[in-house]
C-alpha cells in the first residue's frame, strides 16, 4: 500500500467532488428525502367517509353510532338507505365503509344473543381496507364493553385490555423515519460511487490508472475514501433530524447505530463500485443504481409492510438486500433498545460484515487495470 500515491488520488476526489457539486447532494439529498418523507408519508387512515344504516333506531344502535361519530377516525353519516343504495356509495366513491344495523339489535344484545353486524369496506386498497377493518372491530369491541357495564347483559362479554409496545403513542413518525434513514444511507452513497469511475470512462482519465503503477486496491480505497467520510456526518445529521426534527426516541446504543451505519455505508459504496465497474456512460450507472437500491429499498425494507407477511420469492428476495438487515437494526435501536442482547440483531449485523467484505471484493476482482 502506497500511502503518497493513495493521499493524492484522495485529494484529486475531493477536490473533484467540490468542483462538479456532488460534495452539495451529499448532504443535501439525504436530509431533503428525510424530511419530505417524515411529514408527507403517513401509514395512519383518518376520515375514514362512513355510513351508517340504523335498521334498529334504539338506544343502544344510537349509542353505538355515536361512537364512530365522535372517532378522528370516521367521518360518519347516519342514513337511512337500503342496502343496494347503500352499497352504491361505495362504487361511487363517495363512501369508504358501510356499516348496517339490523333489526332487533337491542333486543339481542339486552338477551346475550348473537349479533351480526353488516360491514362493508372498499377494498380497492388492500392495505388501506384492513386499517379500516381493525379500527372498525376496535370501535366495535370498545362499545360492546361500554354496553356491559350499563346494562346488565346476559353471556359472556369479552374485555380487551390492549396496548402497543414501542410505540405507545402510535406515531407514524417513529415508524417511518428510521426506515427512510435505512433507505437514504442505500441510495445517497452509492449514487456518488457509481459516477466515480465511469466519469473516469467517460472522460479518458481512466489512462490514467491504466498507465500508473497504482494498485487496484490503493486505486480504489483513495476512490471510496472521500465518499466513505463525506456520508460518515450523514449519520449524525439524519441522527439529529430523527431525534429533535421529528422527536423519534432512542433507546439503543449509539455505538452499534454508528457502527452498523458506517458498515452499511461501505456496502451502499461497494454498490455502487461495482455498478461503474461493470457500466461505461454516467447516466446508465445512475439508472441502474436506481433500479437497485431504491426498489427493493422500499418493497423489501419491512417499512412499508413487514418480511414475515411475505411469502415465496419475495420473502426470499428480501433477505438477499442489505437494506432488510439494516432496518432491522436501526428499528431496534431507535424503539426497542434490545442491542446486541438480541441474537437476531447480532446475526444481522454480522451478515452486514459479510456483505460488505463480499461486495467490496467483488469490486476489486471486478476492476481490471487494462484496456478491454
């Protein structure tokens, strides 16, 4: 290893980064993604636009409309149609729910009897359609308990003593954020790798290299280096946006977040090394970087929708990208703070060793110091 030789290809990256701007969407595009997603991406359903069909007119049937009418929840409207035009709300869309109350409600819940409740959702949204179930059984169950203790109701009623882990308050935030860094720390980095040496391509200062005694090693440490250190005070920036913009708590160890961050780093950058290695125009490195990292950054994350609900292939191929492993860990320190006592994040973050070790050779054998 040549320390002079790797000092002055450093140089000539950082002042090559200042030059062309780059050094600008290092720090720029990281915070911008995270505080455009941070306020404009929520998982929580609210208004949900609900009618319901009181075919029973009691009190009770009352009582249980107020209590969508009085949730954040539902945007409720008590109506008076049949089923068929009720239903035709909803193709219309102009209803997200309906709700219908039979006959006789009061009677049968006064005698402990069986109850059916017709409920309709658009289900045009999965994802979105199973919110508006749950929040509708959660209603549902909250006025059943409310019935029992104001009337004396024969049967067996069921209370639900519930309560969120983590997360208590339930914010979109904390469940977000983390996640986008995870996605961030993917793209950011190896969008700058990738333009490293097919600019060099693209330019013919690639002769450079060809002609020079420098090792594909030293050639390569002094090209990751810059970018490595550049994006190593991402992690504290997004840190400090998460922890004080958008009051996310942390509850782990700020050595394993700051480790796993910079092992993750070097695999975003190796990423993209082998995307210039193998690419020869700047604009097809970038796509492919693209097509790469911020894919399966969102389907194979667990942000959007968790791996253990996958099944088949796409189970499969979310344990093949790095961003999964990462996000588990950033979720752990960031909600949970169980750390390295967890053997799950421990394995993780030796998987990331491993993929940085194999991505990063697989860069130097990839590289040849001659002309194809």
């Amino acid at each position: 290893m040549n320390a002079g030789v790797i000092k002055a290809f450093m140089l000539k990256e950082f002042k090559e980064l200042l030059r062309s701007g780059l050094i600008i969407m290092v720090y720029l595009m990281p915070s911008m993604i995270l505080i455009l997603f941070g306020y404009g991406m929520r998982m929580e359903v609210s208004g949900v636009r609900t009618l319901i069909i009181d075919n029973d007119k009691s009190e009770l049937s009352r009582r249980l409309a107020s209590k969508f009418s009085h949730s954040k929840y539902f945007d409720t409207e008590v109506g008076n149609l049949t089923e068929k035009e009720a239903l035709r709300e909803i193709k219309r869309a102009k209803k997200d729910t309906v709700l219908i109350i039979p006959p006789s409600f009061q009677k049968r819940i006064l005698k402990g009897e069986k109850v059916q409740i017709g409920v309709f959702i658009d289900g045009s949204f999965p994802i979105r359609a199973m919110t508006i179930q749950s929040y509708i059984e959660g209603t549902l169950l909250s006025a059943a308990e409310e019935f029992s203790k104001g009337y004396e109701i024969k049967g067996k009623i069921v209370k639900i003593n519930q309560r969120a882990l983590f997360n208590q308050a339930m914010r979109d935030e904390n469940a977000i954020i983390p996640g986008v860094i995870g996605i961030v720390l993917l793209v950011a980095p190896a969008i700058i790798s990738a333009l490293l040496i097919v600019r060099e391509k693209e330019r013919g200062s690639i002769f450079n290299f060809y002609s020079s005694p420098i090792k594909k090693t030293d050639f390569l440490i002094a090209k990751l280096t810059p970018p490595f250190l550049l994006h190593s005070l991402n992690i504290f920036i997004l840190f400090l946006w998460a922890s004080y913009l958008f009051k996310v708590p942390f509850r782990g160890s700020f050595l394993l977040y700051w480790f796993s961050s910079e092992i993750y780093i070097l695999i975003s950058l190796s990423i993209g090394l082998l995307v210039s290695v193998v690419t020869e125009r700047q604009i097809v490195a970038v796509v492919l970087v693209i097509i790469l990292t911020i894919i399966p950054g969102f389907l194979y994350s667990g942000m959007l929708m968790p791996i253990s609900s996958m099944k088949g292939e796409s189970y499969i191929q979310a344990h093949l990208f790095p961003v999964m492993y990462y996000n588990h860990i950033l979720y752990d320190v960031f909600l949970i703070g169980e750390g390295t006592a967890s053997f799950k994040t421990s394995l993780y973050l030796a998987i990331l060793v491993l993929y940085a070790a194999v991505f990063l050779s697989a860069g130097v054998f990839l590289l040849k110091k001659e002309l194809k």
